[in-house]
C-alpha cells in the first residue's frame, strides 16, 4: 500500500510532529490523519510498526481533541471515527450485491483429483492454473466502499441477507476506513473476508474469564461469530478481532476512468487489495500449474498448520483466471471454480459418562467430565474440565449425552456443545454436590462468584494441593519434592502440611522404591536450601488467594518479618502498591486466621526464614521510584530477568495495570493489558529497547 519513499515520507512526518510536540490544528489535522492511518496499516495489516504505542496514543489524541472542538471538521474515514457510539438497539437486515455461496468440500486427494477432472472437461483445457490460499476458520463478512470510503459491513446470513454489522466492524483495526480503489478506476466495490481472533488473543481473553469466574469460549472461530454480534461496541474493540480478505464479490468501474483497467486473475485482484491496505492472504496464497501441485501445496500446510498464528481448517482452492471461472459458473450451491479442501477433523462425538469433582489449593470445586476416550487432533481425550456449576446449565449437559468436543493445536480440549436430539430418554441430569467430594464440609458460593468453594482449610484435598504449590519452582522451589512425591508421602502418612516439609522423615524415605541414598540427599539438601530463600517467595508459597508473584513481592517490600502482618487493617493494605480491596480482604483474612498464624510459627521454629533480610530496593538506580508491568513476549530478556533488572535499578514491578503504573513494557502479542493502558493518560507504553535504554541511562 505505501512503496518506500511514502513510508519514508510519513515516517519523517511523524517524527516531525513527535518532537516538535506539534499541536494538531486545521491547518495540519490531514498530516495528523494520515500519518495514524499508516502506522494502523503498519501494525495492524503488516505486524511491523515503526512507532511506540505511547507515541501512536499521543498523536491519536491530539487529532481527538481537535476534532472534539471542530465536529464539523470530523472525516467518515478519520482513525478517531472506529470508536462505537455504546450500544446498537438491533442489527437491520440488508441484502448481498451478490449472494453468499457456501463451497464444495473435499477431504482427500481423490475428491481433489475428480474436482480438478470435471473443471477440465468443461473448460476443455488440459491443465488448469489454479491459486491455493488459506480456508480460515472465522466468521464471513462482506464489507462494500462507495467513492473509496467503507460503507457497510454485513454478516452472511442466509448467503442472500445478512445482519449489518458496520459499526462493530469499524472496530476491527485491520479493515481500513477508506482504501484507494479509485486509483484502480474503481467507484463501488463488495469484497468478502472472513473475522479471527488469533490464538494469542484468544488465550489471553479467556484467561481474563477464567480469572474473573466464568468458562472459557470453546475456539476461536465461535469467539469471532460471537464478538460480531455484540451490542457493545466497545467490547468488540477490546476483543482485538482481525480480518482477512479474500475475494471480489463484485465492482464498478467510475464513469470515464482512464485507469480502471479489467482484473484478469484471482491473485491480481489479491495483490490489488493488500495494495489498497487490506490483510489478504498475498502472503500464504500460492498459484500453482495443475491439480497435482495443489495437492502437493495443500499435504505441506497442513503439516505446519499449528505454527500459524490463527486457526484454519482446510486450503481454498480456486480457477485463478477468472474468465475461465465465469465460464465454468455455479450451482445454485456454490460456484464450479473453487473448492474447499477440510483438513483432518479437530472435532470429534463422544459420549459423556460421568463427572467427577476434584478439589483445588483455595477450595474451589471444578467438575471434570469423563469421556469416552476419543482421539482428536493427534490425541486420546477422555477427560474435559467443565468448569462451574453455571457452564454444565448453559451447555445443556446430561449423563449419558452424546457430545460434540474440540482440540484446536495446543488448545486445552472443549465440550462445545450437547446433541439433545440424539437422547433416548435415559440420560441423567447433572446434580452439582452441595458438600465438598473430598471432607464433606457444606460448599459455598458468594453471590459475585461462578465458583462453589470448599471453606474447611483442612480438607485433604485442599492441604495436597497447597503442599504442592509450595515446594513448586516459582515458591520455595524444592527440586526434588514434585507433585508426585508429595502425593505419595502423603498418602503413606509421611507428610501432613506444609511444616511437616521440614520435618520429613527420610530414614523412612530411604526405604520407598526410587529412593537412593544420592535421591534422599538431595532431597535433604534441597529442603534445607529453601529455609533461607526470600521472603516473598515464601508469602507465594503460602498460596493466599489472589496473591500472585508480583503482589508478593509487594508485600515482602511493606514489612520487616511476616508475622507484621497481623497487624495491618485492609484499609492499610490497600495503601500497598497494586493491592485492591478484594485482595487486601483475603491478605486480612489469611493473617487474622489462628490455623494460618499456627503453621508460620511451626515454620520459623523448624529454621525457615520470615525475616526480610533483603534489601527490596536499592538506594539509588536509573529505575528509582519508577513503576513497571511487562506484557507480552520479549525477544532478548525472558520476563524474569527483565521484572529482576528493574527492581536491581530502583523501579517497581506490579501486576496490573492502574493509575499508579508508571511504565507498560509491551512485547509481541500483547493482549488485555495493552488495551487498559492506552485509556490511561499518565501511562507510558515501551518496547523491550526502550526499556534496555533506560537501565544503561
């Protein structure tokens, strides 16, 4: 879309207006305009911007502000104008320049072969040159620009009507507000596409629900199909949709154009929309001569399908000549030039047999179904997390169902859904336990929780796992005493809680099977290592809810021993660095608990240390008094050794984003806390190479 002197250009501008700290005005407000729209192309469409975060914001709110105070001024294609106006009341019906048409499938080389074979005969040529590009499994759209400007957005439907959908996909980043189809001669143009949410920000949307209570979106596709229908457009904009487009639905020509000239090929008409600024897949598309290349092409990107940022499910194949594709024409089902090639399935049916409750470190109660053990996606499911009470009434799930379940790449697997037309009336209904599987101690649920917790601190279930968690590396990080250890010393009575780590008896150890003398030391060695190490290595091992690496280091930093604790009010708490009230009330709870308070002394009485003897911020730094949040993948320092350089030069590391966060260090693929930030003025949003800059300055 930009060849290298615009991008030159642009860049220079954008300089200029950065240090210059120009003021966007009328008289400079299309240099304010343009140059965001480039560095949207560049991050959005090409994945390599070329300005900060914090300096894109600092331009995009200048041109706000002036178009705040000049509404008259406001352009349809200005970057300020993706942002929704609330809640849409309804999504209108509105009817396809041409219809939808779904496209034949074919799931090995013999249908490709007897496809290929037929479009021969009729084209009546030999060998046919086909274009193979990427069947991407999202949500189809059609988008329609008049004289340039993006008009509408619509869903399939029905393949004839769709919902307009025009202001929520003004919030997809990668589709451009205006795009020069008038160069090309131009003036209405309806080109079709399909919305993702990649797998990064697929994770991390679905970590936020599983943080706040609530089940986890099945797959991406379902996040996309869904994310287009919502009311709220600004929740649209915060799930970080993309889009790809594929195709030239239709177009005409401006009256008297000297340069429209007609499009002869399907991948010319893919290279004229990555031209105009769209993501087309120009990249992953490849022409090739004759159904057995396609074959070849299709087998090799099948095999690194899991190495792709998003989700596909199969290739497209299509005529590239598109003369010889009006000449082969269409069904009323779909069209005679293109077919579908399905990769192989990463869905499967099976049969829902059970479900058994296991018993977290925090007591909550997470219902585990078990399957009949089905292969998906390369592996062998037999049990699937069914999250909460809330999750098994909204899948509509029964003993005895046939169900529907998902494995896409790495992805954990998902019930997507139940077939309630296939029950032969001896299925059972799903009774959640009203007492925890493991103790039998009554189970509750706080009103603003999806979660039945178990509250018996001494439920065995509830002791295993937080033993667990505290030998584990990122706690006191003893090597030697896994998950499995400390479940089979348990089970033969060696080990009770927590203290009873330092009070293992290894002469007993020495007799198991796979314990040798060189085992049994180390293991020694290593328990008697983790007395000393720091204090906020021991408040994370203590597994206090809420509590995460970062706020205990917070809280290692506010007190000379731990027992200090037991005096802090949660008002005092949430004075803390990143400590809200929620998580000040259960620090106030776990200090204010006599069992808590018992196994800290039985803690220091058998060696370990709960004295900060560190020194939690040096005296000076490059860093001082600075605060820090990493997000993202960093390229040259892996998370901890960054959070580790700014807390050895002075700064502060915390855990989420807030007015009181100086710094967000953004790498690749960063997710929900990038998004908090920007709407946060006083925030100043870096890559890994500025911060580097900061410690040598």
């Amino acid at each position: 879309m930009y060849n290298d002197s615009q991008t030159k250009e642009l860049q220079a501008t954008t300089s200029q207006l950065i240090k210059s700290s120009t003021i966007c005005d009328a008289q400079n407000v299309n240099q304010f305009r343009n140059v965001l729209r480039f560095h949207e192309y560049r991050y959005y469409v090409q994945n390599n911007p070329l300005i900060s975060d914090y300096e894109y914001d600092t331009l995009y709110k200048q041109l706000e502000q002036f178009e705040k105070e000049h509404p008259g001024a406001v352009t349809p294609d200005s970057p300020t104008q993706r942002v929704g106006a609330g809640l849409i009341k309804d999504f209108p019906k509105v009817q396809h320049l041409v219809p939808m048409l779904s496209l034949e499938n074919s799931y090995n080389a013999d249908d490709l072969l007897d496809w290929d074979r037929k479009a021969r005969e009729l084209s009546g040529l030999d060998t046919i040159e086909y274009c193979v590009e990427p069947k991407f499994d999202g949500a189809s759209i059609s988008l329609i620009y008049d004289n340039d400007l993006f008009t509408r957005g619509a869903t399939r439907g029905d393949g004839v009507v769709g919902d307009e959908i025009t202001i929520n996909t003004r919030q997809i980043k990668s589709v451009p507000l205006s795009a020069k189809f008038s160069e090309y001669g131009i003036q209405q143009i309806e080109i079709r596409g399909e919305v993702l949410m990649n797998k990064n920000n697929f994770k991390a949307y679905n970590d936020g629900l599983i943080e706040e209570g609530y089940p986890p979106l099945a797959n991406p596709r379902n996040a996309a199909a869904g994310s287009l229908r919502i009311k709220d457009t600004a929740e649209v904009g915060r799930r970080n949709l993309e889009a790809f487009l594929y195709h030239v639905s239709y177009f005409t020509a401006t009256r008297g154009s000297s340069l429209f000239k007609e499009p002869t090929t399907h991948s010319g008409m893919l290279d004229m929309l990555w031209n105009c600024g769209f993501r087309s897949p120009k990249n992953e598309m490849k022409v090739v001569k004759g159904i057995d290349a396609v074959i070849k092409y299709v087998a090799a990107f099948e095999s690194r399908r899991d190495d792709l940022p998003y989700e596909i499910d199969g290739m497209v194949i299509k005529v590239n000549d598109l003369s010889l594709q009006d000449k082969l024409g269409m069904t009323s089902h779909h069209p005679r030039w293109a077919i579908a090639f399905k990769f192989k399935a990463r869905q499967a049916t099976t049969l829902l047999k059970d479900v058994e409750y296991q018993v977290g470190r925090t007591g909550a109660v997470t219902p585990v179904a078990k399957l009949e053990p089905v292969q998906v996606g390369g592996v062998t499911v037999s049990s699937i997390s069914i999250h909460n009470e809330e999750y098994i009434k909204e899948k509509d799930l029964m003993l005895g169902d046939t169900v529907l379940i998902e494995r896409a790449g790495d992805v954990i697997p998902q019930i997507v859904k139940s077939f309630a037309e296939l029950r032969k009336g001896t299925e059972r209904k799903i009774v959640f336990p009203t007492h925890c599987p493991v103790c039998h101690h009554k189970l509750e649920k706080p009103e603003e929780e999806a979660v039945w917790r178990c509250s018996n601190i001494n439920c065995e279930a509830q002791v295993v796992e937080r033993i667990i968690h505290f030998v584990s590396k990122d706690a006191m990080d003893i090597r030697s005493l896994g998950e499995a250890n400390v479940r089979k010393f348990y089970e033969l009575g060696l080990l009770k809680n927590i203290p009873g780590v330092y009070t293992l008896p290894f002469d007993a150890v020495r007799k198991l099977e796979g314990f040798g003398e060189k085992s049994v030391t180390n293991l020694q060695l290593a328990i008697e290592a983790s007395k000393t190490q720091p204090l906020h290595r021991i408040i994370y091992g203590l597994g206090i809810r809420y509590v995460g690496e970062t706020t205990a280091k917070t809280l290692a930093n506010a007190v000379s021993h731990l027992n200090d604790f037991a005096t802090f009010t949660e008002e005092e708490l949430q004075q803390l660095e990143d400590v809200g009230v929620k998580v000040a009330k259960s620090i106030h709870a776990f200090f204010n608990d006599s069992e808590n308070i018992k196994i800290l002394q039985q803690l220091e009485q058998l060696g370990v240390q709960l004295k900060n003897e560190q020194k939690s911020i040096p005296a000076g730094g490059s860093l001082l008094g600075k605060t820090f949040l990493f997000t993202g993948t960093l390229n040259k320092l892996k998370r901890s050794e960054a959070e580790g350089l700014a807390e050895q030069n002075g700064g502060r590391v915390v855990s989420s984003v807030s007015s009181k966060l100086n710094y967000l260090v953004v790498g690749e693929d960063a997710g929900s806390k990038l998004e908090k930030a920007k709407k946060i003025t006083t925030i100043q949003i870096i890559n890994e190479e500025e911060f580097i800059k900061m410690l040598s300055s």
